[in-house]
C-alpha cells in the first residue's frame, strides 16, 4: 500500500491549532513536551507545521489541553466566539 503524500498545508494549519489551544489552555512548550516525550523545540517545529505529527502524538496533546482530538482538526473560535 503507497504511503500518503505529505500534505504541508495542513501540517501548518494542525500546527496553527495546536499552537492557539495550548496558549489558551495556559500550557508551556516545555510542559507539552514534557508529556510527550519530545523536545521543547519539536513542539516548536509542531506549531510552525515544519514536522508532521504521528496520531499518537496528536492524541497526547489533544489528552493534556484536555480536548478531543478533533478539535485540533477544526479552525480555531474566532474572538466573538470565544466566551
């Protein structure tokens, strides 16, 4: 079975999330990698969507911001929408 094609885009949008609910979940980086077992500075390289994330990886960050890993899939609450 061929491998799927990278997809860059979405590794930056997935990033972009992860990046946004950390911050609004008051996690560090450092906290973050912690948990999963990478360095600070792979989280960085996550956020930025430079490196894709494994789906284990994906469920360990969606398990410590304490939100369904779906919710990293999906475009981030705009300021209105934000209680």
């Amino acid at each position: 079975m061929p491998r799927p094609k990278k997809d860059p885009e979405r590794d930056r949008e997935l990033g972009a999330n992860v990046l946004f609910w950390r911050k609004r979940c008051g996690v560090t980086q450092e906290h973050l990698a912690e948990f999963t077992g990478v360095s600070q500075q792979q989280i960085l390289k996550y956020e930025k969507g430079e490196t894709s994330m494994s789906a284990v990886r994906i469920e360990q960050i969606a398990q410590v911001l304490d939100l369904p890993v779906q919710r990293l899939f999906e475009p981030p609450p705009k300021k209105n929408d934000m209680p």
